[in-house]
C-alpha cells in the first residue's frame, strides 16, 4: 500500500501536512491573487515531492514567464511535453515562452505542433498568425486569424490581430471593421482603440478619428494614453513628455520583434551613429568609463558601448524591453525606471551618458536635460539623437505618430538652461519610417562644472 505525500506549507513544525492537491489549489489560488512570493514556494515544494505533476509544471512556467524567466518557464513546460508530448496547450504555452524569448522559429513550429494536435486550438492559431505575420507571410496569417476568430468570436484580442494583418494587407475597411469589433467586445483594449484612431488619422478620416477619441474618452475619460493619442493625432496641445503608460505598452508590445523591426525593416541608424561621433571625443577603449544607456531598450547600444565601460548601467521604462537587454550580456546593471526619476537620484556618477531615440518621447527637455547635468561627472558627455522639427515650429512638436520632434534652436536653449556645453550638434539620417527617411539631430555636449 502507497502512503500520499504530505506538504507543509509553512515552515514551522506546527503546521499542517496537506496533500499534494490542496497544496496545488492554494498555489493557485494565491498565484490568482497575485501572491507571487509564496505560489512559487508551494508550486517548488510541489515538485521536490511531486516532479512530474503536471499542473504545477504548467502555472509555475506561467509565473516564470510572466516575471520575463522566460529560460526558468522554458524548462518547466518541456518537463511537461517530456511527460505528455501530445498536450497541445503545453506546445502553445512553450511557443509563448519562446516568443518572447525572440525565439521565432522555435515559436512557430511549437504553436504548429498544437494545431496539428487539436485544430481548434483558437489561441495556438492566433499565436500563430503573430509570428507567421511578423516573417510576412501574410496570407497564411491570415488564414490562421480568420480560423481562430471563427472558433472564438468574442474574444477582443484576436480580431485586433486580425485588424492589424489587414491593414498590413492594405484592407483598410476590413481592418476598421476588425478594430472596431474588438472593441466592442472589450471597451477596455487600449490597442484597439490606438489602431482604430490611428489608421482613421491615417486614412485622412479625420472627422471619424475625432468620433473615435470622444467615444474612448467618453468610456474612460482620465486614460492617459487616449488623451495623449488624440492630442498626437488632432493636434491638440500637448504634454511635456510621454505618458509613461504609453511608452510601456509600445515597447513592452514591440520587445520581442523590436531589433528585427528597426534594423531590417526601418534601417535604424542611431546607435552607430552616437558610437562614430564619440569615437572622435572618447578615449581608446580601455574598459575605463561608467557608462549609463538612458532607454536602453534591447540593448543595441550594449556591445557598442562595453570596449569603453567600467561599468554599464543600461535604464527603460519597459520590463519586455530590459528582458531582452539582459539576455544580451552587455550590462553591469539593468533598472527598470523613468528616466528623470532615476537621473534626478545620481549625483556625479557617470562619464558618458548616450541616449539613442529616446528623448523623443520628450517634448520638454529642460528636466531631463538638468536631470542628466546632475548625474554627469565634471567633465563628463552626453551623446543624443532627437527628431528635426520644421523650422517653423517654435520649440518642440507632438507628431501622428507619438514622438516628439525638436528645433535644433530649442535644443541649443535647453542644454544651456541645463548649464551644458553644446560641442557638435549634426543633422542625420536616423531611420526610415513609411518608406520616407527620418531625419534627427545628433548631439554631443559636456558637463563643463567643477568637482564639488
């Protein structure tokens, strides 16, 4: 006769022994709750008396993925296919995992692997269509949004996708018509409505657009990104930055395409641009300098930037992005962070700061620019790229697009109210952006004050 393995949930002797299943259930339920701390410990004390149990393989590779241990969720959910390779949900699941590890072939063959095992798999087609649609191969992302939308037409999120695969395609109407269902299921899917505004503004549909923000507002009236994106697309008055909401949905969405985006598609410059300029002005690469990559997303300036650095703190605003930073072992230090805050918190700290198309989502540079005075050493650099403004504008822009762009005579402004010293201040290409070159300034300046 087998005896059932007891657990201990807590750690003092007087607790009581439950079974593995109870166990499980509060797990969960405490994962459900966010309790994320204590699920892991249970779901880890699970498997060190339980390790082929399925379920708590299952959740606690959904709480590594989530908490970006994309490698530690990776592991978990193959246990799982070691033990019952025909789980189709584990194949999705693995692909998600592998997804966002930029993994895309991997992705694509796991949520293939749960189609062939159950065809009316709707997530595992949708997951699919993502990845079939970032490769452009188009018809057959659609094929899969339209499959998984006809198993699960009320889910919001599939007919987004499928919206923006026929925008792609340039079925604009059909992809309105998408956008527009989705959030009608799901008022609260701030990714429809931006497409939906979006590709109205686009379109020249103006008077629609303008119909569009009311709506959204009218449903939830303080929501930052909806203020910011109607005055983005209507010319509204603008805020001196970004909402921080905003930038952390764009990069967080983009993260896991974000290098194959830029580089292969928008012939994204800036990062060889800062690295050529401060090759003139910086010493040999002697791994002598404290280096800070302000908005480091991925990490493309990481390598260019490592032959000269002591240290190399690369800071975001969006956890996919400094996920996928991480992975490149560029950094000494990743922080997740608002920019100003964290300059505002270093005093003489750094030797070279480089921000490459970030402040961009800054229309007032003044406190960022002040902010980053204070963090420079005597002495020290500052090396960044900013969107041209037409000389008209007075000082600074909000764009359709969500970026801010620049006057090179409020630039000049800005770094003297921040007690900086222009040195070269160049106009360059940055990238492409709907076929048309964007066209930016690229700064170097110094940090001109003494040693306190």
């Amino acid at each position: 006769m087998t005896t059932e393995k007891r657990i201990h949930p807590e750690s003092s002797t007087g607790s009581i022994a439950l079974s593995v299943e109870e166990t499980f259930d509060v797990a969960l339920k405490l994962h459900q709750s966010s309790n994320l701390d204590t699920a892991e410990l249970l779901y880890r004390r699970i498997l060190d008396v339980a390790p082929d149990h399925l379920n708590t393989l299952n959740f606690y590779g959904l709480l590594c993925h989530h908490q970006q241990r994309s490698l530690e969720a990776a592991g978990l959910i193959e246990r799982i296919l070691a033990i019952d390779p025909d789980n189709a949900d584990a194949h999705n699941n693995l692909g998600n995992v592998l997804d966002g590890l930029g993994r895309l072939p991997d992705a694509e063959a796991c949520y293939r692997n749960a189609v062939a095992l159950n065809p009316d798999h709707a997530p595992a087609l949708n997951n699919l269509g993502v990845v079939l649609a970032a490769r452009k191969a188009m018809a057959e992302a659609l094929d899969a949004y339209h499959r998984a939308v006809e198993l699960s037409p009320d889910v919001a999120n599939f007919r987004y996708n499928l919206g923006n695969a026929l925008r792609k395609c340039g079925q604009v109407d059909d992809a309105l018509a998408a956008y527009r269902k989705a959030v009608e299921l799901d008022q609260a899917h701030v990714g429809a409505w931006q497409a939906l505004s979006r590709t109205l503004t686009k379109a020249g549909r103006t008077d629609e657009a303008a119909g569009v923000f009311d709506e959204w507002l009218e449903k939830d009236p303080q929501n930052p990104i909806a203020l910011y994106q109607q005055a983005a697309c209507m010319g509204l008055d603008a805020p001196g930055r970004a909402p921080d909401a905003f930038v952390r949905k764009t990069f967080d969405e983009m993260a896991t395409r974000f290098d194959e985006h830029l580089l292969e598609k928008l012939d994204y410059r800036a990062p060889q641009l800062l690295i050529d300029a401060l090759s003139a002005v910086l010493p040999v690469p002697d791994a002598s300098l404290d280096i800070l990559d302000a908005g480091c997303g991925t990490g493309l300036c990481g390598p260019l930037l490592k032959p000269y650095a002591r240290k190399l703190v690369g800071v975001d605003l969006s956890a996919g992005m400094l996920a996928r930073a991480k992975g490149g072992n560029s950094y000494s230090e990743l922080a997740l962070a608002e920019l100003t805050e964290f300059l505002d918190n270093m005093k003489n700290e750094y030797d070279l700061i480089v921000s490459a198309d970030t402040l961009c989502y800054f229309g007032d540079l003044e406190p960022v620019m002040k902010a980053a005075a204070g963090a420079l050493k005597p002495d020290g650099i500052l090396a960044l790229t900013l969107e041209r403004a037409e000389p008209k504008t007075e000082k600074w822009q909000l764009t359709a697009n969500g970026r801010y762009a620049h006057t090179d005579r409020y630039v000049r402004s800005a770094l003297a109210a921040a007690g900086l010293t222009l040195q070269t201040m160049d106009s360059v290409f940055l990238r492409k952006e709907g076929g048309q070159p964007v066209t930016g300034h690229l700064v170097t300046v110094v940090n001109r004050k003494a040693w306190p």
